[in-house]
C-alpha cells in the first residue's frame, strides 16, 4: 500500500517531465524518480492516472501525442484568461 499521508521526498515533477513520463519517454534513472514521486504524491498520481484514462479513451497500447495534446490545451487556457483579462482592464477603464 502507498503511503501518502506525508509530504512527497522529491519536489513534483513539471508538466513537460509528466507528459514525458506518460507518453513513456522519460529515461529509466528520470522514469524511475517520477514513479517514486508518483508513489507518494496523491495529486501526481491522480494527474497521471486521469491524463492516462482519457488519452487512452477505453484503449489499450501506447500513448500518443499527449504532450503535445497538454500544451494545447495549456495554451488555450492562457488565451481564454488572457481574453477574461482584457476584458476586465476594459470594463473598469469603462467606468
């Protein structure tokens, strides 16, 4: 059983490192430390485990694309807050 009641050993792993590691690209020392960190990091694993469930989609075999699938759509949340940016500066130099 994981033990995940205490702070994780290793700081988290970034989301270029993650999408490596799910994609299954990492070198076995970096994939090795992810999967440690993932054995005690509860919000890791559960972006892991989720990230994994939904690029596979009810398939079995490889993973593909999906950091390229995570950094579009990091990319579309920095234009969708960018948008509700300028349109607050816009409203209160309205008023």
């Amino acid at each position: 059983m994981l033990d995940r009641t205490r702070e994780p050993s290793s700081p988290c792993p970034d989301e270029t490192e993650l999408a490596a590691y799910i994609d299954g690209r990492l070198a076995p020392r970096l994939r090795e430390r992810v999967e440690a960190h993932l054995a005690e990091c509860e919000e890791c694993s559960e972006i892991s485990t989720e990230t994994t469930r939904m690029e596979r989609g009810g398939r079995q075999g490889p993973l593909r694309w999906t950091s390229g699938r995570i950094a579009a759509i990091g990319g579309l949340v920095a234009v969708i807050l960018g948008l509700a940016y300028c349109a607050a500066a816009s409203v209160a130099s309205f008023w």
